[in-house]
C-alpha cells in the first residue's frame, strides 16, 4: 500500500469525527439565562432601587432614584460593565415623566453584597458626559450604598408611582 491510501484512509474517518463533533456542538448552544440582582439604597429621605442582570459581560438593567425633597424620580437603563471590582457605565434616565432624557457615568464599587455609588469629576466629550481619568472616583463620599435584596417585581422599576413615596 502507498502512503497515499494510508494517508487518505486514516483522514476520511478523523474527518468525520471531527465534523459530526462540531455539528452537534453548534446545535446544543448553551441558553443564557437572566441572572438578575436587585439592591436598595436609603439616604436620608431619598430611596434608590437598582436591578441588574448579570448573566452577561455587559451588565444591563434599571435604575430609580426618588428624591423625596426635590419630588423628583430619576429613573432609566443602567448598562455598563464589570472591571475587576468595580461596576462602570452610563445611566440612561428621565426626570419624572419628562419627554427630555440625560446621560451620566456611574460607578458602583461591589464589596461584600454592596454597591457603593461613587462620586467622580464629570468631563464632556462630544456632547456626552464621561468619568475625568484624571481624577479619581471617590467612593468614601458616596451618598447612596446598595445593599443586596430580594428582586420585587419583574417589571420595569419607576413605573406607576407617585413622588414621594
């Protein structure tokens, strides 16, 4: 026999291991399911509610922060994305049930079942606001620190309630 036909003889079998194992890979991908964590933050008269799936690299989610006082809600879409220890994006938001939406960064340093909400130097880039790299986040002044909880409800936070409560 040639060492062609050896050659041949041994691929055709190796080739059709190796693609039957693939094919049945592809077909069994894994679902990814939503893995969600809620937190709650009370500072003074003011409540801030946090839900998060962190099922994915980018963490997704919502955000509502009741300030009693003011009688103003914040509340809007959270993305943003892990970074060692640190929780980093941007809060997509409307103020009470305006038509006018913002922007901000935020950071959340995550210890212990805790977010703390840090506080850092905002600089516009295009028109969006950004974290200053310059200046460090200060997560000792923070005014609201989350702390881990039952999810209430699977529906979008910051719908159907009244200011102030």
């Amino acid at each position: 026999m040639t060492k062609k036909k050896i050659l041949i003889g041994f691929l055709i079998p190796l080739s059709l291991a190796i693609f039957g194992c693939n094919r049945d890979q592809t077909s069994k991908k894994p679902v990814v399911e939503k893995k969600m964590a809620c937190y709650k933050s009370i500072s003074g008269n003011d409540t801030a509610w946090l839900s998060i799936d962190t099922a994915r690299t980018e963490i997704t989610g919502t955000l509502k922060v009741n300030y009693a006082t003011k009688m103003e809600i914040f509340h809007g879409k959270f993305n943003g994305k892990m970074y060692g220890d640190t929780l980093k994006g941007y809060f997509d938001f409307k103020i009470n049930k305006g038509k006018e939406p913002f922007r901000n960064p935020l950071a959340f340093l995550k210890r212990d079942n805790k977010l703390t909400m840090g506080v850092g130097q905002f600089m516009m880039v295009m028109g969006t606001a950004h974290f200053d790299d310059k200046v460090p986040i200060d997560y000792g002044a923070a005014r609201f620190v989350f702390e881990a909880g039952e999810c209430e409800s699977t529906e979008p936070i910051g719908t159907g309630e009244k200011v102030g409560q």
